[in-house]
C-alpha cells in the first residue's frame, strides 16, 4: 500500500470511527458508572478507617494494588461486553480497524502509567504518587483519541488531567499529607475524586443527555 493509500485508509477510518462516537459514548457510560460506583466505595472505605483511627493503615500496599486492579478489571470486562454486544448487534467485527487505531493511541500511556504506578507501590510503596501517576496517564490516554472520539470523552480526559495535576500540586506542597507514616488514605481520596466521581458525573451526563435519532431509533 502506497502512502497516500494509507493515509487515504486512515482518513477513511478516522471518518468512521467520528460516525460512530455517539454510539461508543452511549455504550462506554454503563461501564463508567460501574467503575465509578466501584471506586468512590472502595475510596470511602480506607479515608473513612483513617479518620476513625488517627491514619493507621487499613490494608498494605499490595492489597491496594490488588484491590484497584481488581476494579478495573470489572469495568474493562463490563466495557468490552458491551462493546462486543454493539458489534455483534450492527453486524460488524468486534476487533475492527477503528478498534485497533484507538488502541494504538490509548496504549502506551495506560502502559505507561500501569507500570510507573506498579513499581512506586510495589518497590517504593508510594500510594498516592502512583494514584496521581494513574490519573494522569489514563487523562493522557483519553486524550490521545480526541481525533475521533466524542467530545464528550475528550472533556473526561481533560478533567482527569487538570484534577491529576492539581491534586499533584496539592500533594507536593503539603509536607504533613507526603510524610504521613502511610498514604493509604490520600492515595484513596485521589482515586476517589477521579476514578470515581469524574466517571460518575460523565455517566449521568451521558445518560441525561437526548440521544441522537440514529441511536434511538436501534
């Protein structure tokens, strides 16, 4: 394939892909609003035990771990479902060519930001720096797609970067927060406010919001 035939294809996938945004967004908002439920609950319980007992700590670093991954996956498997049942629906191939553009920009920093927010909580076990680590790069990621996603997810990604970096600021000039003998709790909080209320507003946006013709009348 020659390079304008290439770029011919992409254009052609881009263009299919923006046609489809509606129904992604449509699609993507359960899944939202499982993951965000999952995490303001499993935020509120460390913060909570904090508060009761002074900061002492309610799990170790690798229950945490083990505990957000285990909320991710729930809501990856409920997106991919989803996703898959749309496709099936429209008769199309699930891993389509637009699946594997956007794939290909949301990778590497979801890559990126895994394995960075790993290492701080399993060799340096630093919570909240890998939940703001996480936030950032999944913003980044969201981002990274804004050539042919909704707006709507754009603006999710945007609102993950701009709270990722404010919470960083917050954290970083906060000394009594970055020398508390555990960080469970601000590491909850972060996810909390992120993970979970931005997905559950973008939710509700979503599901508040008069879906086009071509979506209601499927």
């Amino acid at each position: 394939m020659s390079t304008t035939e290439a770029a011919l294809e992409n254009l052609r996938i881009i263009r299919s892909l923006m046609e489809k945004a509606h129904i992604y967004r449509a699609v993507s908002a359960p899944a939202a609003l499982t993951g965000g439920l999952l995490a303001l609950a499993a935020s509120a319980w460390p913060v909570q035990h904090a508060l009761a007992t002074q900061g002492v700590s309610l799990m170790s670093p690798g229950t945490f771990l083990d505990l957000w991954i285990a909320i991710l996956l729930v809501a990856s498997s409920l997106n991919v479902l989803l996703l898959a049942i749309e496709a099936k629906r429209r008769g199309q191939p699930f891993v389509s060519e637009g699946m594997r553009m956007a794939l290909r920009a949301f990778a590497p920093p979801m890559l990126v930001g895994g394995c960075v927010g790993i290492g701080l909580i399993v060799f340096l076990h630093n919570l909240t720096l890998a939940a703001l680590i996480w936030v950032l790069c999944y913003g980044l990621a969201l981002l990274a797609t804004s050539g042919f996603s909704p707006r709507s997810l754009v603006r999710l990604g945007w609102a993950f970067v701009m709270a990722g970096l404010a919470l960083f600021l917050v954290w970083a000039a906060n000394s009594d927060v970055r020398l508390l003998s555990s960080d469970e709790a601000p590491a909850s909080l972060v996810m909390g406010l992120t993970f979970g209320l931005l997905h559950v507003i973008y939710a509700l946006a979503v599901f508040l919001t008069p879906k086009p013709a071509e979506v209601r009348s499927k």
